[in-house]
C-alpha cells in the first residue's frame, strides 16, 4: 500500500481511539486523561542524556517517537489536543510536523516549556506516562487499573496499524537482504550492521530494539548485543534480528544465513524454515497460542532426530525431558505494535513449561504476533545435558560440529485474521 493511502487510514485510527479510550475512562470514573510522552534521563553526572523512544501510550495516538516533554490530552467528545514542545532553542532543532490528514482530528498546539500544561476544570483527571516527568503534576498518576485498560486498547490492531506494521516489514526486508548480501562478501558484523541501516535508512538508535548480528557463535546468544569490526577467518553463519520503526510501528524479523561450506547447518536451517512455516500457518482465531509454543517443541524433537543430533527417544519423550528445551529456551513469540514486546499478552501468567513466553493468550482477528522459533548451540545449556544422563542420546561429535554455527532463529511478524492469518513478513519477499 503506497504511503499516502495509509496516511489516509489514520483518523479513522484515531477516532477507534477516541472510542476505546472513552470506555475505558468511563469505565473507570475518569474524565480527562493525560498522556506524558516522556524525556530521556541524564546519565549520572554526566551531560548526556539516554537514547530517548517515547512512551507507548502516547505513540498510540501520534506514532511521533521521539518526541520529548509532549502531552496529549483526551477528554470524552472533545477532539484530543496535543501539546508539542517545541522551545526556542538554539542548541538543537524542533521536529517538522508534515501536513498529514491525522492532524485534522487532533488539535495541536505548541508549547515552550517542558512540564505538564494547566487544564481548564479536568474534572476526575488520570496522567499516565513515565513517573519521572509526573512529578509534582495534579491528577492520579498510573492508576493501575486505568493502565491495564488503556493497554487492552493495543491489542486489536486497527487498519491503520496493520498498514504501519506491513510498511516495516517491507523496510526492514530490504536491511535484511543487504544485510545477507554483506555477510556472502565477507563483511564484519559491524560491517552488516551499516549494510543494514543504509538500506533501510534506519539509525541503529531510532531502531526498535538493538539489531542482533551475530556471526559463527555470537549467533548462539540470543540478544547478542556487540559487533566484531573484523569478520572471522571462516564465516559460518549469520544470525541477524532486525527491525525498524514506521509511524511509531515496530517491525521484528530474524533470517539465519549459513556460509557456503555448510552443508548440515544449511539443512538444519532448512528444517527450522519449514517448521517456521507450519507454525505460521497455525496461527488463526480460537488457536491457543500456547500451543504453537508446545508444537514449536515437538517439531524441534523431529529436527533434532532427523539431523542425528539427537537419538533413541521418541519427541515427545525429548519434549518431557527437557532436551528440546536446551536447544530452544525462550518463547515462540509475543504480540507486536508500538513496542516490540507489545503490552497486555500475558493476563495470565506462562506455564511452568514455557517461562520465557510472553503471550499466553487465545488469538482474535486484529492482533499481530510474531512467530520466531530457534535451534541453537549454547554451551552453558547443553554441558548440563552432555554431563548428565540425558548424554547416551546426544550425538557430542555432530554437536561439537555446529557450535561454532552458533544457531538458527526465524522470525515473522503475522497478523490474525478473521479467515486465518497474514503474514507481513512473507508477503514482501
Ligand atoms: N528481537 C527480539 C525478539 O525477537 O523478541
Ligand atoms: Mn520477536
Ligand atoms: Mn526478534
């Protein structure tokens, strides 16, 4: 969808906003609400602030994040009126506001100082945002249960936000296959990294979360945060997990390249894609989406077996076992939006066997999830494994093998549909 038809989708987005906020404000006895977007904190005795990305609430409404000391303000009937700071300031530039349909349903006014602007007769007044710029502000800071409520309006993406959500995807696509492009000619993890931001013309800051690049066994940790400024001698792998912002919407993919001269890694690759896959396609209304965390484990048990990693034990055995687990250990995935780890998946909290979930609903049409199983070789899980009873079923040498590989992620970013699902990530391949 060309830009300007999803600019067009956005008061639309509002005005759904302006609903859902209203119920949850009625029903929780508030009249006005106040959105902080936030500012950086200075680091300790320092002069320097930290990379500053605003407060989820207020990019709901405004996609703008990175906009500092900016307040929007909701009030039942009344269109939302947003103050934009925007000082006389010789050391640094206000943001542009482009002429966009959205700001013909939002009244938006300037502002000059950064805290929180005097209201005419609130009423029963709620102010959310981060409780370092609520200081010394009138009103009930953070009532939880008015928070839990606004968090719940995330959840069912609007047309708009899909939109949004399909636009990062298609950017952040074009990173990865620069990115894939980089690691084939020899470059540095550094060196894809800059590939990546030059083809999505993203800064790594303004990214939504720090890209995981890792080569050979930096692709074993899975938020592996450095980047080497030479490549290694023998290129085995790449792991990149990188996304970008789009109107505030966050896209999250992960791609697992191996090097030319790797063929098992290459097949254990191929099998996790195809896996990947059959998960993505699970995704529809009325599915648990704990169980395609469960189904994610038993695919990974047939991998296991039929790569010879593991052997002499049926998958569901190595399921119950624990074995799987040491090869994937964290979640199948989690909702995305306006924050990578979107809000409000976890009304109940994840089974004793999925602790690192982070989504434990049923899906409904509108939410977006990612679907990003793993396989990888980290030592400090597999040692307990080769050193314990579970090691008469571990091929050691195969293992040995493919460490330095690192791992595998694949990630997609779907969307549940009232006929199945859309997946964001494959569409623009
Ligand atoms: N990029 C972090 C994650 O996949 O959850
Ligand atoms: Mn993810
Ligand atoms: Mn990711």
């Amino acid at each position: 969808m060309p830009n300007h038809d999803i600019l067009d989708l956005q008061p639309a987005h509002i005005r759904e906003l302006r609903n859902r906020y209203e119920r949850a404000m009625a029903d929780h006895g508030y009249d006005s609400l106040l959105i902080a977007s936030g500012a950086a904190p200075y680091r300790y005795r320092d002069d320097q602030a930290y990379v500053f990305q605003g407060f989820g609430p207020f990019l709901h409404w405004t996609g703008l994040a990175g906009q500092e000391h900016s307040w929007l303000l909701v009030r039942p009937g009344q269109k939302p009126v947003l103050w934009l700071y925007q000082p006389v300031d010789f050391w640094h530039a206000n943001p542009v506001m482009a002429e966009e349909p959205w700001l013909e349903v939002v009244d938006v006014r300037s502002r000059q100082q950064a805290g929180a602007p005097e209201l005419d007769s609130p009423g029963r007044l709620a102010i959310i945002g981060d409780p370092l710029v609520l200081e010394g502000v009138p009103g009930d800071h953070n009532p939880a249960a008015l928070v839990a409520a606004v968090e719940e309006t995330r959840v069912h993406k609007t047309p708009y936000e899909i939109e949004c959500l399909a636009h990062a995807n298609r950017i952040a696509l074009a990173g990865h296959r620069a990115a894939r492009e980089a690691f084939l000619a020899g470059d540095s993890e550094f060196g894809i990294s800059l590939a990546y931001q030059q083809a999505t013309g993203q800064r790594e800051v303004e990214a939504p979360y720090h890209s995981i690049i890792g080569l050979n066994e930096h692709a074993g940790t899975l938020h592996y945060q450095y980047y080497d400024l030479q490549p290694p001698r023998r290129p085995r792998s790449l792991l990149i997990d990188a996304g970008v912002r789009y109107r505030g919407y966050c896209s999250d993919i992960t791609r697992t390249t191996a090097g030319p001269d790797e063929p098992r890694f290459t097949a254990l690759v191929h099998g996790l894609e195809k896996l990947q896959l059959r998960l993505c396609e699970m995704v529809s209304p009325g599915v648990d989406y704990v169980d395609i965390h469960r189904k994610a484990h038993l695919g990974i048990a047939a991998l296991l077996s039929a790569s010879g990693l593991v052997f002499g034990l049926a998958d569901e055995a190595m399921v119950e076992q624990g074995i799987t687990r040491a090869f994937f250990p964290h979640g199948i995935g989690h909702f995305l939006g306006i924050q990578v780890h979107d809000v409000a998946g976890k009304p109940t909290p994840s089974p004793e066997d999925a602790p690192f979930l982070r989504l434990t609903r049923t899906l409904e049409a509108g939410m977006v999830v990612t679907i990003e199983p793993g396989l990888y070789f980290i030592p400090s899980l597999l040692e307990p494994l080769l050193n314990g009873p579970e090691a008469q079923y571990l091929n050691r040498a195969l293992i040995d093998e493919l460490k330095s590989c690192g791992g595998i992620r694949i990630e997609d970013n779907v969307v549940v549909t009232a006929a199945g699902a859309r997946n964001l990530t494959r569409e623009c391949e």
